[in-house]
C-alpha cells in the first residue's frame, strides 16, 4: 500500500497550516489498527488537507491513495475515507460560477475541477463498495455514487437492485437518499425517480423507508406526493414508536425492505448503463458500538462531533427519524400550512426526542416563512414545563427569537419564570452575565411580568450584558426599573471597563426616556476613559438625545462637544443638542460639515440627523438631493428620506426608495418606515405596487440559506406592520 508516497515532493506543497510534509503521515494514520489513530487522522485531512473544503495540491496528490484505502478489505473505518473522497471530489462548478472567478481565485478554481475530474475517474470502484462486508462502507457509497460517477442511470439500476437485498435499516435510507441526489442532479431522471421513490412511500414494509422515500420525494419531484401527506407522515411516526427497536444490521435473512425493480414499474435501463472504461464543550462519552465499528471519544474535531452525536441519539430507537423529516421540511418549501400541522402532530408525541426535534424545526420554519403560527406557538411554549431540560431549553431559546409571535406562549413564560427564579440570569466562567432565554422571550412580548427577573439582574454585583435591549422592548413598563438603573449608573467606575458596565444601563435609561438620569449621564459622559471612551461618549449622548428638554442642563457640555473636531462626534453631539434645545442655528453647521465628510458613515449619521431638523433645515435641500447619485446605496436611501423630512417633497424621495427596495432586501425596513410616515400610499403607484408584493409574499424578505439573526423574524414581522401601515394611510403627508 502507499507503494511512491515518499517520491512525492510534499515538502513543495501547503495546506492551510503550512508546509504539507506531514500528509503522508495523515494517510498511514487513516490504515492504522488503532482506532485514535485512525480517528486523529481523518481529523488532520479534513482539518488541513481538505480544510472548509477547499483543495491544494496536496489535496489532489492524496487521491491516488485514498482510493487505495477504500478498497482494501483490511483498512477498518473505510466509510470516513469514502466520504472524504465524495466531498474532496464532490464541488460542482457551474457557469455562473466560472463567470464570477477572479485572476486570484483561478488557481483555487482549477484545483477544484481537477479533484472532481480525479475522484470521478475512479468512481467505478463505489459499485464494488456498495455491498461490501463493513455496513460504514455501504452508508457511504451510495451517495458517493450519487454524487461522483458519470452514469447516473446505471447508479439508479444498482441502487435499486441492491434496496431489496440490504440488511441495515439505516444503509437502506441511504440508497434512497441517493436516489434523490441523482434526481436532483440530473433532472431528466426526476420523473423515474419519483415514480419509484412513490411506489416505496406506499408499499415499503418499513416505516422509515416510507418516510425516507417521502423525504427525498419532496425534495426532487413534490407534485408526486400524496394530497394527505401530513396524515401519512404523522402515522409513519407513530408506527416507528410503537415498533419494537430494531438492531442495526437485521441479518443475512431478513424480509426484505424494499421494492425491487419490476418490468412493470418503469422501463430497464437503456445502452447509457455500459461500465465507464452537504459553545460547547462535549462531555466525555463511553465508546458505543454503533453498527460502523467501535469508536474511542478522542479530543479532536471529528471525535467531538462524534462524542455530540451520539449524546444527541442516546436511547434512539430510530436517530435518523429527524434528518429525514428536516429533508421532508425542505422539500415542502412554501407548503407551510402542510408543515405546520406536521410539526403539530410532533409536538404533542409522547416521544420527547421527537418534540425536541421538532421544537428546532418549527423555529427554522418559522425564521423563513410567514404564516398563521399561533397554534404552534402555543404548542412550543407547553415544552416549557417539560422536566427534560433539552427540550424547555430548545423551546426557550426557539421562543427568545419570535418576540411577538411568542405571545401564544406568554402564560407558559411566565410560569416557566416562577417557577425558577434562580435560573432568571445566567452566568459563564469568562464575560459578563446574561438573560435566560424565557426572560428575554418575555420582555420582548412587552409582558410586565419579565419585570422582577430584570429587578433582580439590577441588584447583582454585576448587571446582566443585555438588561438594556429588554427594557427597551418592556418600554413604559419597565418604568418602575428607572431608579435602579440610574442608582447603578452612579455606581459605574469610569476606568477601562467602564463601557462594559456601563452600556447595558445607558441603553435601559435610553429607552425609558428617563431624564431625571441627566446627572449621571453627565458625569459618565465627562469622565469617559481613553479605553471605548467614543463608544461610551455615543451611549450617553444618545441617551441625553432622548431624554429631549428634560436633560437641559446639558446643554454647555453639549455647545463645547459639538465644537470638538471629528465629524462622527460632532454630529451625534449635535443631534443631542438639537434634541434638547431645539437651536438649530447651532446645529445645522455642523451637520452640514459632516454631510461633506469623506467617510460614508459620517455622512449618513449627517443626513439623518439633518432629517430630524424637518424644514429647519430645508437649505440642505439641494445637497441631499445630491446625494441621490452616490454609489453607496445606504447613503442613497438616508439622504432621500432626509430630503422629504425637510422638504416635504415626495417624488425624488419615493423614486430613490424603490430603486433601493429593489437593490437590496435588507433596506426594505428602512424604507417601508419613511413610506408609512409619507401617508396613504396612492392606489395604483409603484409604491403601492411593492407593498402589495410584499405583503403576499410568503417567505421573509430576509432569509438566508445557511445562516440567521437572531432578530430576523422580529424585523421581517415589522416591514408586515408597516407595509399594512402605508398602504392604510396614518401617516402625515401623501406620496403623490
């Protein structure tokens, strides 16, 4: 084995750590008999050799004796190598794609193409692997199959012929998850696919065949599913807790579990068939058999994932159950109300790893879609007096997130909080405390009752980081919190961690309005140490800004900071000025000058706070207007609606907001809430054109694949608001 790995100039060659020697070391890891070895190898590859998935040369020179490793019958743990393989080989690059590459991605690029080219050319050797003796190697062929060889109808030939005669439940998922990728992959076999995937959905014996078939069904042909899909979903489910637990591998005489191919299903495969010639530190856990082979907990990445795992499936009778239903979600897309009530019918299971489950799946499902969710809301929110603390724990943090959405759930909150006032404030062994969820959850719905818990966060010793975002969303009533959080502001020693103490407290004030603070402001405002001092220097002065006139006594060290040199000061001292005593002949000097900075940012905190003078400011008219050229499409959209609050014209104003709507979804926010201010949008206008597309849209304008923000839904819930908003008409003017 390895027969020329030494001739290869490794020493020549990098992966992401440096100098690539150390690679053919990592491959006799991955042949070791010791299974830490083996592990701490497969560690080393993807954590350097194939780091992120990218691929260097290194990485191509690997190949060769990768696939000596897969094939040799005396290598345990094979099924890591073939994965490995599928992904190093796996990275499509479509036209947009090479479109898209610059002169310093090229190389990157061709490195890429040349993997997928290696890897496929030696696909062949995964049909052998397919029924091979080691149950890890046959999950990891079939979608290595899938994925890599160049003759997709002759890997749908095999899946199926091999469903039939395979023992283990969980390789029998695979071979049908494999099928999907071909369909995805090559849509012209999307409708073979779907017509078998739909025979298994309705005649497999198995329960989580059924369910796999209906997952990958979803996701590659969803017209074929059945028209009571949640029904037939959530029975799947029940037979799968009622079943008795199956062990991995069901024996060489097991009743089959699947469909095989049939002259009357769909026709054989043509002459295309010929051979080619996707914080937390994990406890430690006892090595469990898992049906691939005994593993040992080892301290590195692949090791903890695995640790993690199998902590996450312990007791399982069926650990694969939830990705198949997370696929099923996928591919139900924009049916929500088919997902809702599929995520109803889970959350009232008497199986808590399946409610788990489902917690986290109607979070994701409520992040991306818009829908009537007060049925499921509510059924989250009675997790919370589940003795299972992953599961109030998933349902706490699921409900953190949907501010008003979560008030179905308000009672459930609340008694969660009564329940156990000690866990109100969570402390770590680094950075400041914090929040438990169900407090946050609270607050955000302006519920009256997440006051004590925040009282309490007051009177430690060291207030909880985000005590300030809470009051601002209880608003008036938190009213009762102001005298403690001034008392504590007094308190704030103004040294290096100054900013740290005192922000959360700032901001609380902020949002209170509470100008009887005006003192304490003050006094941290002066005395701000070098160290964050313009970020604490910010915090107070907005604070002062929305104290307004009650904060006059102010206004001296006010006059003096807007004469300080430094725009971004200049202006938020100006705004505060302004706020506080209403002199605009003091202010609009400086405004203007920021409005003529070099710096983006600065000119947009300018405009904005121009906006704030209304027609005091109407001088600025012509510069603003000037703006609605600028490159930078934020400052576009600051400068149009600082056009309109001082001009009062709309038509510039609306033109520039739209164009901005359409650029970027992410301003759509900002512009919805200038337009609910104009007033009645006019029936007809293009304005009220993208409100109406809006509001029927049913996936949120900010969702991501792969990724989300903690105040996603409460932002998209909020251009709802204001699109209803502007096209009713409670603004002050008209966008005609």
């Amino acid at each position: 084995m390895f027969s020329g790995i030494d001739e290869v100039d490794w020493a020549s060659m990098e992966h992401a750590y440096g100098p690539a020697d150390d690679v053919p070391e990592l491959l006799r890891g991955l042949a070791s008999a010791d299974p830490a070895e083996r592990e701490a190898a497969l560690d080393g590859m993807y954590g350097a050799v194939h780091h992120q998935g990218d691929v260097y040369a290194c990485t191509l020179a690997c190949i060769p004796f990768l696939f000596e490793l897969v094939v040799d019958p005396g290598v345990q743990d094979r099924g890591g190598v073939v994965e490995l393989l599928t992904s190093i080989g796996g990275f499509d690059l479509d036209e947009d794609d090479e479109a898209e590459i610059d002169e310093d991605e090229i190389e990157g690029a061709a490195n890429y193409a040349m993997a997928a080219a290696a890897v496929t050319a030696g696909a062949g050797v995964f049909f052998e692997l397919i029924a091979d003796e080691d149950p890890g190697v046959r999950l990891a062929a079939p979608l290595a199959l899938a994925t890599l060889h160049r003759h997709p109808v002759r890997v749908l030939a095999l899946l199926r012929e091999r469903l039939p005669v395979e023992p283990d439940e969980e390789v029998r998922l695979a071979l049908v998850e494999a099928a999907g990728r071909v369909a995805l992959r090559h849509r012209p076999l999307a409708e073979r696919v779907g017509k078998w995937l739909g025979l298994l959905a309705s005649r497999a014996d198995s329960p989580g065949l059924r369910l796999a078939a209906l997952a990958q069904l979803a996701r590659c042909s969803p017209d074929g599913l059945p028209g009571d899909v949640v029904p037939v979903v959530s029975g799947l489910l029940r037979q799968m807790r009622s079943a008795p637990e199956e062990s991995g591998d069901r024996g060489e005489h097991a009743p089959p579990g699947g469909i095989a191919a049939r002259e009357d299903d769909e026709p054989e495969p043509g002459p295309d068939t010929t051979p080619d010639a996707e914080p937390v530190d994990p406890e430690p856990v006892a090595p469990a058999e898992t049906g691939r082979g005994e593993h040992v907990a080892t301290p590195t990445l692949v090791g903890q994932v695995r640790s993690l795992s199998a902590q996450e499936n312990a007791g399982r009778g069926a650990p694969w159950a939830a990705d198949l239903l997370r696929t099923l979600h996928v591919g139900l897309d924009d049916r929500v109300g088919d997902r809702t009530a599929l995520l109803a019918d889970q959350l009232r299971s008497p199986d808590r790893r399946q409610r788990i489950d489902a917690v986290r799946m109607s979070g994701g499902l409520i992040r991306a879609w818009r829908g009537p969710y007060e049925e499921l809301v509510a059924l989250v929110g009675d997790q919370l007096s589940d003795p299972e603390p992953r599961l109030a724990e998933a349902a706490s943090h699921v409900l953190e997130e949907l501010f008003g959405l979560a008030a179905p759930a308000a009672d459930a909150l609340a008694a969660r909080l009564a329940a156990d006032p000690g866990s109100w404030v969570k402390t770590w062994a680094s950075g400041p405390p914090g929040l438990c969820s169900p407090v946050k959850a609270l607050a955000r719905l302006g519920d009256a009752r997440a006051v004590p818990a925040l009282a309490a966060a007051l009177e430690l010793p060291q207030v909880a980081h985000d005590v300030g975002f809470a009051v601002g969303h209880l608003g008036a009533t938190a009213r009762p919190l102001a005298g403690a959080l001034r008392r504590r502001l007094a308190e704030v020693e103004l040294d290096e961690g100054a900013y740290d103490r005192a922000s959360p407290l700032l901001a609380g004030l902020t949002a209170l309005r509470a100008g009887e603070a005006a003192p304490e402001v003050l006094r941290v405002l002066r005395g701000a140490p070098e160290y964050r001092g313009e970020w604490l220097r910010t915090a107070a002065l907005r604070a002062l800004c929305a104290f307004g006139p009650a904060a006059r006594e102010a206004v001296p060290e006010l006059r003096a900071l807007v004469r300080r040199p430094g725009p971004a000061s200049a202006t938020e001292a100006a705004e505060a000025l302004w706020a506080v005593s209403g002199d605009a002949d003091a202010v609009l000097p400086v405004l203007i000058e920021g409005l003529q900075s070099d710096q983006v940012h600065d000119r947009r905190a300018a405009a904005v706070a121009l906006g704030a003078l209304g027609p005091r400011a109407a001088v600025v008219a012509p510069r603003l207007r000037g703006l609605l050229a600028h490159e930078e499409m934020w400052l576009r959209v600051d400068a149009a609606i600082a056009l309109w609050e001082v001009s009062g014209r709309t038509r510039e104003t609306v033109a520039a907001l739209l164009t901005a709507w359409e650029q970027n979804r992410h301003v759509r926010v900002r512009v919805a809430e200038c337009l609910a201010r104009m007033g009645p949008v006019p029936e007809g206008s293009a304005a009220a054109h993208v409100l109406r597309s809006e509001l029927v849209s049913v996936r949120r304008h900010n969702a991501m694949d792969g990724g989300y923000g903690s105040h996603d839904i409460h932002e998209d819930e909020k251009l709802l608001a204001l699109c209803r908003q502007a096209l009713r008409g409670t603004g002050k003017g008209s966008t005609s």
